[in-house]
C-alpha cells in the first residue's frame, strides 16, 4: 500500500512502527557535525554537495551549524526509483551548476546503505578535479554495505530497516517528520 496523497500527519504516524531517532537527538547530532566540519574545514571553504531529494533537510540544519564560509549545490542521482531497494543502476538527474575543479568537496547524503549509488558518484565528482572530496552521511546502514567506501562523517549507524523522516521518503510521503523512524512493512511490501 502506497501513502496516499493528502494524507494527514496522524495518518502518516500511524504508518510509523518505531521512531529510531528523535528530534532533539537528531538536532544534537547535527550541531555536533556543524562543530566538527567547522573545524577541519576552517579556511578552505568548502562546497557542500547535496544529494536530493532526501538530503535537503540534513544540509539545511548542517549548513547552519556551520560556522565558516562555505557554499551549496544541488545534485539529484537515481538508483531507487519508487522502490525500496536501489535497482544497481544510477542516472543523474539534475548536475551540479559549479565548477568544482580545484574546490574543497564534502558530499551530504541522507543514508548510505550499500554505497554503489554514492561509489558511482564520487566517481563521477572526482573526474571533475576536486582538491579534495569527503562525504557526511546522516545515516549509515553498514550491515548492507556492497562497496568499499569512505564516509568521513557519520551522524548515526542504524540497523538494516527501511527509515522515514527528516526528508527521507517512502512513495514522496514522510520527508516531513522531525525525527526517523522505522516505516511497518506492511506499507511498502
């Protein structure tokens, strides 16, 4: 069963089996990443990639626990779909507007779960002469991992569950929950 359009929040909660991260833990989290990209990245200005549409949420709290200068830019790469699991193949469908030659590179994901979407990626950013390329996860699924895969900053390890919120989706539904939880089976199988 697919969220339905128009669906109120109560009933998009329903659907919500667990929450796995809170709002305030998240947010915490997030402040704490902010301290420590701040740090490392101090004097580089970076330009913080995100990955749409699931990571807007992450890099628009991440970006404002930033406190040096830094920019943005958007691209949107599909492997998922409207399923639930990535189909192996990856399309790019919305490119950077920067060149990046020459720039300090920290790509934002929302999850990483097998890493053959984001190894495809980094692939195709470091072709593009980067000074250098680093990625901050929110979310790290390692019990799935398929590639061998670098992720600099990890907000938080989760188990093999299929996770909604905080700009994560099932079906465009739930990106706007402020915590992640764990959807019910039932919803997407």
């Amino acid at each position: 069963m697919q969220a339905e359009l128009g669906a109120t929040e109560n009933e998009l909660l329903s659907n919500v089996q667990e929450v796995l991260i809170t709002e305030s833990v998240l947010q915490d989290r997030v402040a704490a990443l902010g301290e420590t990209i701040s740090q490392e990245y101090a004097g580089l200005n970076p330009m913080l990639i995100c990955v749409l549409k699931g990571g807007y949420v992450f890099l628009a709290d991440l970006t404002r626990a930033l406190s040096i200068r830094h920019s943005i830019d958007f691209m949107a790469i599909s492997s998922y779909g409207n399923a639930t699991a990535s189909s192996g193949v990856v399309r790019i469908l919305k490119d950077l507007d920067s060149d990046i030659s020459g720039r300090h590179i920290l790509v934002v994901e929302d999850i990483v779960d097998t890493g053959n979407t984001l190894s495809y990626l980094l692939e195709n950013l470091r072709s593009r002469q980067p000074a250098s390329i680093r990625v901050c996860t929110l979310l790290s699924k390692a019990a799935r991992r398929q590639t061998d895969i670098v992720v600099d900053y990890i907000g938080f390890e989760i188990p093999d569950a299929f996770v909604v919120g905080y700009g994560l989706d099932y079906a465009e539904a739930y990106r706007n929950l402020a915590f992640i939880g764990v959807l019910k089976p039932e919803v997407y199988s």
